[in-house]
C-alpha cells in the first residue's frame, strides 16, 4: 500500500501552503519518520515527515503551492508499485487539487488551480517558455511576447527572470541607478509584505500616542532581578500588565470577521520578534492566566526557537493582540505609527526608556520615560475606549502595586 | 585518400562485401555486363565475381525481391537491386507480407536482406521514376531504411546495411550522383540507427534526410550571412531513427524545420515532426514546421518539377516563419 504525502491542516490558516524543498529525488528511497518535505506558510516553516519507509513519488514539485489537505506526493513500499503509482498520478506543475473527503473545510473554498484554469491560458506562449515561467514562477500574463505573432519565447522569460533579479526595477532600467544586489520575496519576506499589506489595506487604522512615567517599573524590575535567577524583562512585565488591561477592556481583545466583531475568551498576546530573515511574532497563549515567573520562561523559550528558526505552527497560532517592544532598539524619546498583526484589532509599542524632565506636584523632577504608541482598527474601537485602555495600561505601570489586587476581587 | 562519386563509393563497398563473404550476392535487372546498373553502381562486379554472384534477372521486382527472401531464408545474403523504388510497387506482397519472416516466425530463422534502390525527382522522369515514397516505406514496418545524404556516409551505411541480418532498405537519392567526397583507403563502417550532425548551430534545427540535407546546408549558409545560426541533423536512418540526437538538438535550439523530399502527408518530415512534438515539446520554442511536397504526383514538366521538390527558399521561409 502507498502512504500519501498530505499537507495537513494548520490552525486557522486556509492558505495554499509553499513547497520548499523536497528533501528526496523522485523515485528516492525515504525512512519511516524522516523530514521529506519542507514547507512554508504564514512566515513558518515547517517539515512533513514520512510515516512510513518507501520510495518517493513527487506530485507537486519544489518552488508551487498546495492546498490544504492536498496529496503532493506518495510513498510507495515497493518498486514496482512506485511505476504504478507515477503512472497513474504524473508529477505536476500546475498542481493538482486532490482533496480528500475528511480534511474539506467548510470556511475554507479553494481557488481551483487546476491544469484547467492555470494561470495565462490563452496566452500564446511556446511550451519551453511555459514551462520555464512555471519552474521560475514567472508570472507570463505580465510579459509581452517577441516571437512570431507577439508569442511569448523562451528569451522573453529569460530576459523576465533576469529583471526578477532586480529590485523594483523593470527591463527598462533608468540610467544612474544600477543593481547591487537582489533579494528574492518569497518564504519569510513575502509572507511580512503580504500580511502588512493586507492589514493597512483591510482596515481603518489609527495610532494613540502617549509615555509612561516607569520609576516604579524599574524598581519593580530591580526588585524582581535581585530574587530570581531569570532576570525578568520590560517584556516579560507588559506581556503581563497588557493582558490584565484586556481582561478589563475585551473589546481590544477582538476582531472584526464574517461581518461581526468576535471577542475572543482567550487573551493570546503575540510579541514580535527580529529575527535574521525578517519578523515573526511567537505567542504566549492565555496570558491572563499565568505568573509572571511563567510568561518569563515561556517567552524566553519562544525567542530562543524563533532565533534558531525552529517555531512550530502552535507557537506562532491563535494570537489576539500583539506587543512590540522597540526598548531593545536602546534609549530614545521616539513614536511610531505600528501596523496590526494579522486579524487582530490592535497592537501596543513601547519605546524606549530615557530620562526626561517632567512636572510632579508642581516641581521640575527628572524620570525615566518610556513612550507607547497603540494602533487600533477605528472600526471597531472608538477613541474613548482606546483612550479607556491605554488609561489602564499606564496606571497599572505607574503604579503597578494595583496588580496585587484585580477588578474582579473587589 | 581517394575522390569518389556517390556510385563510386558505393561499388567500393559492394566490392569489399563480396570479396569478404561469399554469401553475398547482387540480383537484379541490367547489373551486369552492359550497365552496370542505372548510375553504374555495380559497374566491374560481374567481370570479378562472375555471372553467378551478379545475376541478371528478367523484368519482374517480384521475381527479385521474392528470391532475394528465399535466398536470405536459406543462409544467403543478398543485395536486391530494384532500379528505381517506384517499382517496389510490383513486389509489394513481398514488401509487406514476407519480408517480416524473421519477426513471425519468432526469431528461428535471420533474414539479411539489403533491398538498394535509387530515390528522387529532379529529372524529369515523371511520376513512375522519381518518387522518395520515405514515409510510406516507414509505416511497412520490419526493416531498417537507410538514406545517405553523401559518399562518405552511403559507403559506410551500405557495408553495414549488408552486414545486418535484418532486411535493410538502402535509398541512394539520384541527383547525389555527382556529388563527390574524398574517401578513405582503409575499411570504415557507420552504424545504422546512428544520425549525424551536419552543421552545427544554435538558433534552428533543420532535420532533413538524403539530398534535402544538401539542400538545408546550402540554406544554412545563406541564413548564416543574416546572422541565423542553423544546426542541420541527418538522421541517416529513418528505421531506427536516432531520437535522442534530433531531440538534443532541439532541446538547444528549441526550434525545428522537418525536410524531406515526399508528400507532406504521412512523410518522413511529417513523422519525425510528431516524434518531436510528442516527445520533444517541452523544448520547443515556437511551431514545428515541416518542408516536403505537395499532395501530387511528381510531375514530368521541369517547371513543375522544380516547384515540387523543396529548395533552400522553402528552408529558408520556413525557417523565418519560426525565429
């Protein structure tokens, strides 16, 4: 019997997922277990293990994109059958969706991406060109032929895979201005480009700015650091004073989907996270819930995995609202306007911490000051309950001997 | 190093086969003493090798390509020499029903056979004497065709043709008669089934087989002038038929003109032209084009003739439509 090689469902992602590399050749011989396949989606990537020992039949090569719940490829156990199965299921290169009865989701329609309804049918290309455009995901129906009749030749798509090559800058280069180097979009890059597009274009965004006197976060910090071994961050306190200011505020805890605004029971906070390739943002989930000694270590080992590169889809799923924390930038009175992560319906920066001079009960006194700058989808939250929020946030970290005592118990 | 003619290279090798092996022997009509053969191909023979290894036979294709079966069959090997390939008509049972003895009696018995013939318009001999019939004699199925497009290549592939236990169609085309070649002394043979690149370049392949080679060479050197750089292959054999050389070919230019000199229906260009376009297509660049006559008979006027048989101005449109 065959194993088919299927892209599984991913939490709430309904995307095509990327194929990035198969790990074996067609036709090789895989181990039960083994990584055979490398995807990427939503800024992950991830590895599909082989659940059985066999030859590897590939249906959708490198470099396409599959559905989820697709078959991209087999394991045959023998030989012979590895013939039948290549047979009957021929390598593709405009994948074909196999999807299988128990894995449909309702939410998710797939875009038909079908040898039928490829991309530029009805284009007049040659077959050589077509299938370079394919292997170096050109997209033909942006390219204008110079062969006979205006058909697109297999020198159109080399010229277009040259200009692929330069940054933002087409076949007709302007003079003065030449390429150093080029960086290809896709993996990590494309997944940021798409989303925070996707963001500011789908909805109606705003920033409230405002700082934050931290003398009390700092001795708070100093206290904390001299108890334990984990030296506790700034992030690891705003993880933990934001999610009790969303307890008190749900609505900032929401987003606006099938027509209707969800709040979310869970309070998932998401920290964005540098790393080499870009971006990505790990979550705490239930941060409410937890210590503060807890959503130290647990955010350590986030960063940590997100450095190496090795998140899992669980620990990058399910965020409701997201900190970033540009403090690590160093000191610096400075704003920015963030962008929302994902469906999320806000996010909070912070700044760096200086020292500046303030008035306190009339005296000129000089305190260390961070500012924060909170992005809020105005289509769902009005100034006043943005204001409500960043109120609470402020006081609980002026002050934050209130955390000793929540709303709830009183 | 000697110059020799196409006829002259050919005898060569007919002289070398006999006096190698007594088993081989020529039969046909006028080899002999008063012609040896219509392009004197066979001139010398009978005076060497006397009457019974040269057998002049009476006016009947069948008679000859019928005991040239039975003479293999029984351990012979024999050259059938049918004139012109338009005759082959008169032994077509023979071409079609007995020649595959070998294939249907499963292998018990070896039938090497080599059927020579002369191919080609471009004398005005009219319809019956200037036919290629190349695609049709394709599809008979059972044996090899040979199609040399110089001396050179048409020595070495017919001392081979005699050597193979199968039955072999050696096509000799007329006007390459006067072509001369400069010919090794020593012994060379060229395998069958073996296609050869005639011209090397990068932008078009041109595949044509016997005269039409000289023709597409003459058409690669005027292109050459325009910047048109053409690659010509001679299949040499069209059963079997060197794939993997066409293919490679057009998987470097990704552009191909198919040439022969029959109707385009069924011709040999017509169906290397489908082997490409079923194998091949992922390399192709633009449309297969393919160069051969028109669906009538050759005709006997010259001024018709001349239309008729494909020149380097066909080649050379053909080639311009497609780059």
């Amino acid at each position: 019997m065959s194993i088919p090689i299927k892209i599984a469902k991913i939490g709430w992602g309904t995307d095509p997922v990327e194929l990035v590399e198969w790990r074996a050749g067609e036709g090789g011989r895989v181990e039960n277990d083994s990584v055979i396949l490398a995807v990427t989606t939503k800024k992950i990537e991830s590895d599909i293990h082989a659940e059985g020992d066999g030859y590897l039949h590939i249906v959708v090569p490198e470099g396409l994109k599959a559905e989820i719940g697709s078959v991209v490829g087999y394991i045959a156990e023998t030989e012979e059958e590895l013939k039948k199965i290549q047979g009957e299921n021929p390598t593709d290169s405009g994948v074909t969706v196999e999807k299988e009865e128990d894995s449909i989701d309702e939410t998710s329609v797939p875009e038909a991406v079908s040898r039928r309804s490829r991309k530029g049918e009805g284009i007049r290309i040659s077959p050589v060109a077509r299938k370079m455009a394919e292997e170096n995901n050109i997209d033909i129906s942006s390219i204008t032929g110079t062969g006979p009749g205006g058909r697109i030749v297999r020198k159109d798509i080399e010229n277009a895979i040259e200009d692929s090559k330069k940054p933002g800058v087409s076949s007709n280069m302007q003079p003065g201005k030449n390429v150093k180097s080029t960086i290809p979009l896709r993996g990590m890059r494309k997944a940021i480009a798409e989303n925070m597009y996707q963001s500011i274009s789908s909805s109606a965004q705003l920033t409230l700015m405002g700082e934050i006197d931290m003398t009390e976060v700092v001795k708070l910090r100093e206290t904390l650091k001299a108890q334990f071994v984990d030296s506790i961050t700034f992030t690891d306190i705003f993880v933990f004073v934001v999610a009790k200011a969303l307890k008190e505020h749900p609505i900032i805890n929401s987003s606006l989907e099938d027509n209707e605004i969800k709040i979310w029971e869970n309070i998932n906070i998401g920290i964005a996270t540098a790393v080499d390739e870009g971006l990505i943002v790990p979550v705490v989930k239930d941060a409410d819930k937890k210590p503060l000694s807890l959503i130290s270590r647990e955010i350590k080992a986030l960063a940590g995995k997100a450095r190496e590169g090795k998140l899992d889809f669980e620990d990058i799923e399910y965020g409701t609202f997201t900190i970033t924390n540009m403090g690590a930038l160093g000191e610096g009175y400075r704003f920015e306007t963030v962008i929302i992560n994902g469906h999320e319906c806000a996010i909070l920066g912070t700044g760096g911490i200086s020292d500046r001079v303030v008035a306190r009960d009339g005296e000129i006194v000089i305190r260390p000051v961070m500012t924060f700058y909170f992005t809020y989808d105005h289509r769902i939250i009005t100034g006043a309950v943005a204001g409500a929020f960043t109120e609470t946030v402020r006081k609980l970290l002026e002050n934050p001997y209130l955390l000793i005592i929540s709303k709830e118990d009183i | 190093m000697k110059e020799l003619m196409l006829t002259q290279a050919e005898n060569q090798a007919f002289d070398e086969e006999m006096e190698r092996d007594p088993d081989v022997f020529i039969l046909g009509e006028d080899i002999g003493l008063y012609w040896g053969g219509p392009f004197g191909q066979f001139r010398g023979l009978i005076e060497k090798y006397g009457p019974k290894r040269v057998r002049e036979t009476p006016i009947s294709e069948k008679a000859i390509l019928g005991g040239a079966i039975g003479a293999a069959a029984a351990g012979m090997r024999p050259c059938a020499a049918m004139m012109f390939v338009d005759f082959l008509g008169c032994a077509f049972d023979e071409m079609i029903n007995q020649l595959q003895m070998r294939y249907m009696f499963g292998g018990k018995i070896k039938l090497p056979l080599t059927i020579v013939a002369n191919i080609g318009a471009g004398f005005s001999t009219a319809a019956q004497h200037s036919k290629s019939m190349l695609g049709l004699l394709m599809g008979v199925t059972g044996l090899k065709i040979v199609v040399p497009s110089n001396p050179y290549d048409a020595k070495g592939l017919l001392k081979s043709s005699i050597r193979d236990d199968n039955p072999v169609l050696f096509l000799s085309h007329k006007k390459l008669t006067p072509i001369t070649q400069q010919i090794p002394d020593e012994e060379y043979l060229i395998p069958l089934g073996k296609a050869d690149v005639k011209r090397e370049g990068n932008d078009v392949t041109v595949v044509a087989t016997a005269y039409m080679v000289q023709v597409a060479l003459s058409a690669a050197t005027k292109l050459q002038e325009e910047g048109i750089s053409v690659e010509v292959v001679d299949p040499r054999c069209l059963i079997p038929l060197d794939k993997e050389t066409i293919l490679g070919s057009v998987e470097k230019t990704g552009r191909i003109v198919t040439v022969s000199e029959d109707p385009k229906t069924c011709s040999a260009a017509a169906l290397i032209a489908a082997m490409v376009a079923e194998e091949g297509f992922d390399f192709l660049d633009a449309p297969i084009k393919v160069v051969s006559c028109p669906a009538t008979p050759v005709p006997f006027s010259p001024a018709l003739e001349s239309y008729y048989v494909p020149d380097e101005e066909n080649i050379i449109q053909a080639i311009k439509e497609i780059i």
